[in-house]
C-alpha cells in the first residue's frame, strides 16, 4: 500500500504543483469537507447527488 506521501508527491509532479505549507493546509481543508459531505449525506442531512445509501 503506498503512503500518503508518495501519492501526494506524483500529484503534484502530475500537476506542476508546489507543496508549500498553504496547499497542504487548504488539501487538507478539502479532503476534510468532502468527508463531511459524505458523512451528512449519510445521515440524510445532505442531498444524495443521485447515489444510492449503498453508494453513500
């Protein structure tokens, strides 16, 4: 399994990216809200976005 780092490192090469301290802050910011997007659509507080409750 490879680690977070390793696949955060291609991204940015993929994408000319420089990981300075304000992108890992803001990534984390954005991995952090869709998590709760998830979670509020789980417990039906969110829209579904079409997907089933087996998909959410």
């Amino acid at each position: 399994m490879e680690d977070v780092e390793s696949v955060s490192q291609r991204y940015a090469e993929k994408f000319d990216i420089e990981r300075d301290d304000t992108w890992f802050v803001l990534k984390l910011q954005e991995e952090f809200g869709e998590l709760i997007q998830s979670y509020l659509m789980l417990v039906g507080k969110a829209r579904t976005k079409v997907k089933t409750a087996e998909e959410i």
